[in-house]
C-alpha cells in the first residue's frame, strides 16, 4: 500500500503529466492505494475555494472513491506525536495536517508519495517523492 498525500493527489486531480509514470507505476506495484484522512480534509477544504465547489466535490468523491481512506486513530496520533516532538526538538517545523500524514502512514507500515520534500526530515517514515 502506499499513502498518496496531498500534492500527488491534487497534481492527480489537475491531470499534471509529470505524474503520470509514478501513477503507472503505482498501479502495477500496489495493490492498495490510500489517502490519509487530513489529505482528504485538505482537498476538501480546496474544493470549497473552487468556482463551482460543487464540482470540485463531485471529483473527490470519485477520486476517493477507489481509494483505501486511513484514518487518524490512537495509533497515528501517538506516531504523529512523536514525530512533531522530535522535529520540535531539531528546530524543524512542518505543518500540523502533514505530520498527521506522516503519523498514519508511519504507523500502517506505507510509505508516502508527495512532492514535498520536508518529509524526508521525518525518521523511519518511507517517501517516494517526485
């Protein structure tokens, strides 16, 4: 499995064609593709920004839709607790919704796709970024 965070998933939704290959590949190596809830949280809140949210909506619905949504519970928290602390104490910083990220994927074992390289910081979490 792997988390598609924000970036990839809004570069998806935009049609980018510098995704393409690393969706192809995605597809033929992962039998489960997933979106943590804060991305979702994130896209959505875009949506309503749009001018036709509406619209937007309809194409996270069916984004989402073929996608495995892992949620932020008892587990991630504490990863993503964890993870916040030890970038606190390295005088790094990294917004609140993308350590939630990192701590659902951490705690499920995936990696992340993401184009943001602040990820990287994160100890023990994979990222395949592009």
């Amino acid at each position: 499995m792997a988390c598609l965070e924000t970036t990839f998933l809004i570069d998806l939704l935009k049609g980018k064609k510098e995704i393409e290959t690393i969706k192809n590949e995605l597809d033929k190596t992962e039998s489960v593709l997933a979106i943590a809830s804060p991305s979702l949280m994130e896209l959505w809140s875009g949506a309503n920004f749009g001018s036709i949210p509406s619209r937007e909506k309809e194409k996270i619905e069916m984004l989402i839709s073929s996608l495995t949504v892992l949620s932020l519970n008892e587990k991630s928290a504490k990863e993503a607790g964890d993870i916040e602390a030890d970038l606190i104490k390295k005088g790094l910083t990294i917004e609140t919704e993308d350590i939630m990220v990192a701590g659902i994927a951490r705690a499920n074992g995936e990696k992340v796709v993401t184009r943001d390289a602040h990820y990287s910081r994160i100890p023990g979490l994979k990222v395949l970024k592009y």
